[in-house]
C-alpha cells in the first residue's frame, strides 16, 4: 500500500506496521521473541521435572540408579535404561528387568 493512500483514509501508516524500515523488523522481533521464551520455559519445565521424577532402584539388589545416566549400549541411548553398577543388570527406562534373549 502506498504512504498517501493510508493517510487518506485516515489511517497512521506506522500503526498498521506497513512502514519498511521500522514495522517489519517489530514484528519479526516479536516472533523471535516469543519462540524463545517459549523454548526457555518448555526446557525449565522439563528439568523440573526430570529432577523431581523418583529415582529408580535396581529390581535385584535395591541400588539406586544414579539420575544423570550414561547409556552403555545403543539401545539405552536410544529408548532409555540403565545397567545396574553392582549386580550388572539391565534396565529398562521404569526400571524394569529386561531379559537377555
């Protein structure tokens, strides 16, 4: 839309952001910034609860597994799970046995 046909009908062109230099950057600010808030309180929120979750123990002698877990093979990194540092047992992410084939 041209400058003049906005101010005939009235209309302030910097309140409809049609203004190249200063409205179209406004709004790109602003979805930039609420995609980052966004991604800011969608990864507090899950360490929140990734930190209040009860930890798991081992179904064969009762160890805990520690919180932060460090994958021993591709399946663990891919779907979650444990091997448990005392007994040697695999886990699976609600600390379930999982038996060997």
């Amino acid at each position: 839309m041209d400058y003049a046909v906005l101010v005939y009908i009235g209309v302030n062109c910097k309140q409809l952001r049609f203004n190249n230099t200063t409205g179209e950057h406004h709004i790109m600010f602003e979805i930039i910034f609420f995609i980052v808030i966004g991604a800011l309180v969608g990864g507090i929120s899950v360490l929140i609860f990734a930190l209040l979750k009860k930890p798991i123990s081992c179904p064969k002698c009762n160890t805990k597994m520690p919180r932060f877990r460090k994958p021993e093979n591709t399946n663990q990194a891919l779907w979650g799970g444990w091997t448990c540092p005392k007994c040697g047992t695999e886990l699976d992410k609600k600390g379930n046995e999982i038996k060997n084939k």
